[in-house]
C-alpha cells in the first residue's frame, strides 16, 4: 500500500507493522556511533506533512546505497515499518530516485496541503486588515509584505508542535484566532495588541527554524543559534516600526492614544514575555492582560497540535488511549464525540 505522506504512514505504523511506501527528500544524512562503537548512519527525511528519521546500520543490505545518497535526495522509501518507543523503525528497505513528475508533485506539497497553507494565510491578512490601530495595522503590513514568502516556508519548531515546512504560518492563525475568541470574551483586553503580538511572537523563527525555498528540512541559521527567535522577533519589530514610523507619518499620528511609543513598548513586551516563565526562555513574565492572552493562546494552539499528532501518530496503549507525547502532560485520550441529538424517526 502507498502512502503519499509521511504523516499518512506514522499513523498506520502506529497501529503495527505496515508496508508501505513514502515519497520524501533527505533532509540531513549524519554518521554516528553507539556507545559500543558501532557505526550506523542517521538519515532525516521530510515532505510537506512530517518527517521521520531511519538509522541504517553498517551491515544492512541497503547501508551502501545510503552511503551514496546526498542531502537534497527526493526518494521514493519503501520499507516494513513499525512506531516504537525509538520512534519510526524500518526494515527491508528499499529505495529509488523519484521521477522527475513526483519530485514536482513532492516539493508542492500536493492540493489540498495548499489551499489549507493560502487560507491559514488569507486568515492573517483578515486579522491585519480589521485592525483600527493605525500603528499597528501599519507594522502588520509591513511584516506580511517585506517578509511573506520566509514566513510562509518557516516552521514553528524543531519538534514540538507545527515542526514542518509552513508551520509557522499554520500555527499563527491558529494564534490568532484563539487570541480573537479570548478578547471576545474580554472585551476590556486591547485586541490589535493581541492580534498584533500573535503575529510577531513567533517571527524570529524565519530564522531559527527556516525551510529553504525549494525543500522541507528545517535548516539551521547561525542568527538563529545566536540570537534565538525572541530576541530576533524583537529586532524585526524594532527594524520595522522605524520604516514605518517616519516623521511624517509620526507627525499624523501625533496625539493618536495611547502614545505611539506605548505602543512599540506594550508589542515588544508581548514578544519577550509568550513564553509565560523564565524557565522557558523569555527573559520577562507577562505583566499586562495582553501578554497574558498571547501566552495562552500560543500555549492552546501548540497542545492542541501536540494532541493532533498524539492520535495520530502514538501507539494505541487502549481503544481510547494514546501513548504520550512529549510536550503533553500525560497520555492522550481520545475526546468525547459531540452530542448526537436521536432522530425523531428512529
């Protein structure tokens, strides 16, 4: 049986062992050794959906042709596969170049992967469109416009959650529109603050979690490594409010409320405090309603792709149980069903 993604095959294998087939690029091919000693190599392969790594031993019949493959390699991999506690495992691999054709098809990510990526997209240009601050409004433009299509290819993580090529503008709608409802309900809370943090919270990742134009490995930036995508999100917000906030324009927005610079504080506060706690990297807390909003709409949005994955992909421990995944609190269970109301006729 064939398997179009690699998301597609984790969720058979997760049920047993499968056979099934995976088009995908190598994304990172490394030599390593066991504690023992033992040579093997490690490759990552990726597509629009996922990616899974394969360790190929030094006595397998396969090892020299992987020896032989470079990174950037589009494959069709057909193996026996199975979800352990190590993860993806595969056995009687076999491996062929893809045509020309499916490496096209591949590297699209397919159609329904596109419309779902161009509506995530519209989404956050709606977002921007309705803001009344014309401050904000104007610093959104210019993140969308001067940045699109790296944000658009980023990933949100390494592994955590929304770890694949588009990721990033995946998880910001999701942001987004989880921040919109908690400022539904909060009328008091400053929501183009919100909206516009939800945006830039995770922007420093076009650069510690990029993709490249025309693959799916997350690739590492030394900015990245550097800086980390906080403070990067804090210099592009600081680069762009001074293109956008010119004399002239400062002079039409004189006496707008709050203070323009209020406005650039509040947004970088946003920023370094999404995290929620030091421990996890943000060098202040959330000290406003607003900070406290972003954080948990980041925090939902990130556990409930975490969860996505889980049913998806973990080991059935039970008809309604899920093995955990890292990030979760524990295993996941499956969700109550919605209520069905009983049909008058039955």
């Amino acid at each position: 049986m064939q398997y179009d993604t690699i998301s597609q095959l984790k969720n058979a294998a997760a049920g047993g062992v499968t056979l099934g087939c995976v088009f995908a690029q190598l994304t990172q091919k490394l030599t390593k050794t066991t504690k023992n000693g033992k040579p093997y190599l490690e490759l990552v392969f990726a597509d629009a959906s996922d990616s899974l790594t394969i360790k190929v031993w030094d006595n397998a019949p396969w090892n020299a042709v992987c020896c032989a493959m470079q990174e950037g390699a589009t494959m069709a991999v057909t193996a026996q596969w199975q979800c352990s506690q190590y993860g993806m495992e595969a056995a009687e691999v076999d491996f062929r170049p893809l045509t020309a054709e499916e490496e096209e098809a591949l590297l699209s990510g397919g159609a329904e992967l596109a419309a779902r990526h161009a509506a995530d997209w519209q989404c956050i240009l709606d977002f921007v469109a309705g803001m009344k601050d014309p401050r904000l409004a104007a610093l959104c433009r210019a993140l969308t416009e001067q940045h699109e299509a790296r944000f658009r290819r980023a990933a949100a993580a390494r592994g955590m959650h929304h770890a694949r090529r588009g990721g990033l503008a995946e998880h910001t709608a999701g942001v987004m529109r989880a921040a919109a409802a908690i400022c539904s309900a909060y009328p008091q809370v400053n929501r183009d603050l919100v909206l516009a943090g939800a945006l830039f919270h995770d922007c420093g990742k076009m650069w510690e979690t990029g993709c490249p134009e025309q693959g799916f490995g997350v690739e590492y930036h030394e900015m990245g490594e550097l800086m980390g995508h906080i403070s990067i999100g804090i210099e592009i917000v600081n680069s762009l409010w001074k293109n956008v906030c010119s004399p002239e324009q400062r002079a039409e927005w004189k006496g707008l409320q709050p203070a323009t610079e209020q406005v650039r504080l509040h947004l970088l506060h946003l920023i370094a405090s999404h995290h929620g706690v030091l421990e996890f990297g943000s060098p202040v807390v959330p000290k406003t309603p607003e900070a406290l909003v972003l954080h948990h709409a980041d925090n939902i949005d990130a556990k409930m792709e975490m969860f996505r994955c889980a049913y998806e992909t973990s080991a059935a421990l039970a008809p309604t149980i899920r093995e955990r995944k890292f990030g979760l609190g524990g295993n996941a269970v499956l969700p109550l069903a919605h209520f069905t109301p009983v049909s008058e006729d039955a």
